[in-house]
C-alpha cells in the first residue's frame, strides 16, 4: 500500500475499503467498538456499523446498556474494522457524541419488528435470574404493542464516531505490513507512515 495511493480524504477511503469489502467479506459493517469508564476501565465489543459520511461513523444501541454507561461517563471511543479475507484492517479514534432524535427514530423505523420488540424488551447488559425471565419480558412486549407500531424506546439512540485519527493497514508478508494513519488537523488531515 503506497500511501500516496490513498484518498486525500479518510473517510472517503473507508467507504472505498467498505464497498470492496461488502464484495468480499459477509457482515462487513461488523466493527469492534471500544469503550472505557471514567476509571478508564476498557470494554469492547462487536456492532454493526449503520451509517458513515463526513460527520462520522454511526451506529445504534440501548443507551443503558455497558456501552451507553460508559459513553456517558467518557465519550470517546475506538472500533477496529477487521477484513481478514482482504488483508485489510482499519482503526478510527476519536469523540463520541449522540445523534439527534429523528436520525434515531428513521433507522429505528427501518429496524425488523423483531428487532423492535427486543429493543424493548431487553434490559441490555443488565443481569437475568434466566432465560425465561428474558423470554417473558418479549412476550410482554409484544403484547403490549400487539396491532400497532413499535414506538422508539426513549432509552434507545443511536451514537456518531466523530474521527480525529483514522489508521489503514495492509498485510504484507513477513510482518513487515503497510500502516498509514490519518490525523485530523484544522479543517484538514495530515498523514503518516507508520512503522509495522
């Protein structure tokens, strides 16, 4: 990977990486997310990437869940895209901020009644006695909105990755692979080879 092959733009040349890997790799929107507390006690897991443009990379969770806390106490997070097909992988850093109520409430619309059923039902990150009690809470849910939509949870949002840094690696052999990261300066980025 030569550096100077890359988009001037970082985001720009994400969405080239996703759209080559939405040909190549099943789930690729799949990213792991990082999160810490205000004790800096890390977390991480996988979601799914559900939008990206100039602003940032978004995606949607329960505002209560593990996440949500510690988004709340420390809005600053990582995820990691991982290609393994393709060689590829990609990390972004920066501020986490929510997004606003209609972004939420259009792709919560766009959700499986299922998955909206879940959405409410689910005490995300919080402990069960046992599956039952989960599998009640869904029953009660989809009775109380038996014949009618599923509104949006007022706890349930989704979250923008507002990047300051974006890396881009490549494997080559030997462990010798490529890795230019991206840093946001001003308006602007600036670049950066850096070593393996």
């Amino acid at each position: 990977m030569d550096e100077h092959d890359l988009a001037n733009d970082p985001i720009a040349q994400l969405q080239a990486w996703l759209a080559e890997a939405r040909e190549a790799v099943s789930q690729a929107e799949a990213m792991t997310l990082a999160t810490a507390d205000s004790s800096g006690r890390p977390s991480a897991r996988v979601v799914l990437l559900r939008g990206i443009d100039e602003l940032g990379l978004t995606f949607f969770t329960n505002r209560t869940s593990r996440k949500g806390e510690e988004l709340r106490e420390n809005p600053r997070a990582a995820v990691v895209f991982h290609w393994w097909e393709l060689g590829r992988q990609v990390r972004v850093e920066g501020a986490v901020e929510e997004v606003d109520a209609a972004e939420s409430a259009a792709y919560w619309a766009s959700r499986p009644r299922a998955s909206q059923i879940a959405g409410w039902a689910s005490p995300q990150s919080q402990p069960l006695a046992a599956r039952d009690e989960l599998e009640a809470r869904v029953a009660g849910a989809e009775q109380r909105f038996h014949g009618s939509a599923v509104p949006r949870p007022t706890f349930w949002g989704g979250y923008r990755l507002v990047p300051d840094s974006i890396e881009f690696w490549a494997h080559r052999d030997n462990r010798l692979h490529d890795r230019v990261r991206f840093i946001r300066s001003g308006a602007g980025w600036r670049r950066e080879r850096l070593s393996p």
